[in-house]
C-alpha cells in the first residue's frame, strides 16, 4: 500500500481569511514537510512488524532530522526577510555603511548543524 500526505500551509488574517503564502517561503518549507510526510508514511507502511526498540530508534533518528530542518528554515526564513539597514551605527559610534551580502556561518545546535546566512555590516 502507499500513502500519499499533503501539507496545506496558509496565511491566516485578523478576519479569519486565508491567502497561499508567497512561493518563496513555501519553497523554504518544502524540506520540513518532505521530512514529515516521509515519517507519516513510516508510520504506516514501514512501522508494521518492526519492534518497540525499531520503532522508537526510527520515529528519535528521523524526529530529529525533522527538528534540524525546521531549524534551518527559520533561518532561511530569516535571510529571506532581511533588511538592509541604511545607517548603522556601532556601539562605539562608528558607522558601518557598507553591506555585503551571503555571508554564511555554520552553527552547531542541539538538532545538528545548520547554516546561518546574514547581511554584513562593514566600516571600510
């Protein structure tokens, strides 16, 4: 047997109306809902004669993989929606007006690693 899992995520308004979200944020949300959908099906298909020790191994290894991409999607999320600032200012008062784009970091955290991708503010 197969199973088929479709994920409808919508922007929700103050009136109770929806709207689809923008393709670029479903697009980031595709990993997410792949790793979800996949487990879903595990559960129907693959979980059957496997015993309590399989099962809860699977559902820890693949719960976590879910965990690290959802992560990494607000990250992306995050970089999708970032603002360039026009006039920052550091601490010490010193003006960084040049900006430089696509500058990754790796990031270790409790789900895995992830990458993080933000704008730069340099003082040239």
């Amino acid at each position: 047997m197969a199973i088929s899992v479709s994920v409808t995520v919508v922007e929700v308004h103050d009136d109770g109306t929806t709207a689809p979200l923008d393709p670029e944020t479903v697009a980031l949300l595709a990993g997410p809902v792949r790793q979800f959908s996949s487990m879903i099906s595990w559960a129907v298909d693959g979980a059957a004669g496997a015993d309590h020790g399989d099962r809860e191994t699977v559902i820890g290894t693949d719960g976590r993989e879910l965990q690290r991409a959802l992560l990494q999607t607000t990250f992306a999320l995050d970089t999708a929606r970032e603002q360039r600032v026009s006039h920052l200012v550091s601490a010490a008062g010193i003006r960084h007006g040049s900006v430089e784009n696509g500058h990754s970091r790796g990031l270790t955290s409790i789900f895995g690693e992830v990458q993080a991708e933000r704008l730069a503010y340099r003082n040239r």
